[in-house]
C-alpha cells in the first residue's frame, strides 16, 4: 500500500524541481535585479516543497505503521505571500508568460494531488494531499491575480484598453 504514496511523493518531487527550473530559467531571462530577485524567491519556494517532500519520502520509506502514520501528519511549511511590486513593467510580457506557465504548473499540482487523494486508503495521507493542494492554490491565486494585473498593463501598452 505504501507504494503508491512513496510514487506520489517521487512524481510530486519531480513536479517540484521542474518548477523551480522553470523560474530559475525565468530569472535568467529577467532584465532588472528586481526581476530576478522575484523570479528567484519562486525557484527557492520550489525547492522548499522538495525538501519538505523529499523528507517525507524518507521518513515512510522504511518506517513502521505508525511512524508513516506520524510522518504524513508533519505539516509543510506554508507558501510564501509574495510583493511582486519588483517585477519591473518594462519586462510585462516576460511576466505574463512566466505568470500563465505558473498557473498551468501549479493547476496541475492541484490536480495530482487530487487524482492521488482519490487513490490512497490511508487518511492521514488524504489528510496530507488536502494540505498540499491548499500549498499549491495559495500559489495558484497569487499567479492568477498577478497574471491579470499584468495583463491589463500589457492591453495598455498595446492600446488595447478601452478608453
């Protein structure tokens, strides 16, 4: 039984070091120190989630009953709230793709963790899948809000917007 949820704590490893590459690579692309620094604290959020993931991988991996049972119950550290006032303007559409890459990433955390939620009899592990899809929509919203924001600046600046 437990290995189906040491194959969910790998995919989602995964899924995590494959979002912190993508910032890490949007950061590389940033104009401004403000926009590197930015893209930078979303890697690091990233490799938070690993470190929080790859220890539960360890804790259960050889563990008796009831320490898996302790382990799925230790809470991951709570999402950053980010000020993305230091995403500089003149790199909007570089946001904007960063930002919608962001909300697809983290859609589909939201629905893996749901997908492996439905698959495992252990409670404590739904218990644990509800927390990480909590993670990922806190990430998720803040993507979205700041999607939206930079949208209108972009329609703006393409004399989109509707006077």
């Amino acid at each position: 039984m437990l290995k189906k949820e040491l194959d969910i704590i790998k995919q989602g490893i995964l899924n995590e070091i494959e979002a912190y590459e993508f910032y890490r690579m949007a950061a590389n692309q940033a104009g401004t120190n403000e926009s590197k620094d930015a893209f930078m604290e979303l890697a690091n959020e990233e490799l938070k989630h690993v470190g929080y993931l790859e220890a539960l991988f360890d804790k259960i991996k050889s563990s008796d009953e009831d320490d898996v049972r302790l382990a799925f119950e230790a809470m991951p550290p709570s999402p950053e709230i980010y000020s993305w006032e230091k995403v500089d303007k003149e790199y909007t559409s570089l946001a904007m793709s960063v930002f919608s890459i962001g909300m697809q990433m983290e859609k589909a955390s939201i629905d893996f963790y749901e997908a492996a939620k439905t698959k495992t009899n252990i409670e404590e592990a739904k218990e644990l899948y509800d927390l990480l899809i909590k993670w990922e929509q806190v990430h998720l919203d803040q993507f979205t809000e700041q999607y939206n924001m930079y949208k209108e600046d972009w329609w703006a600046e393409q004399g989109y917007a509707p006077f």
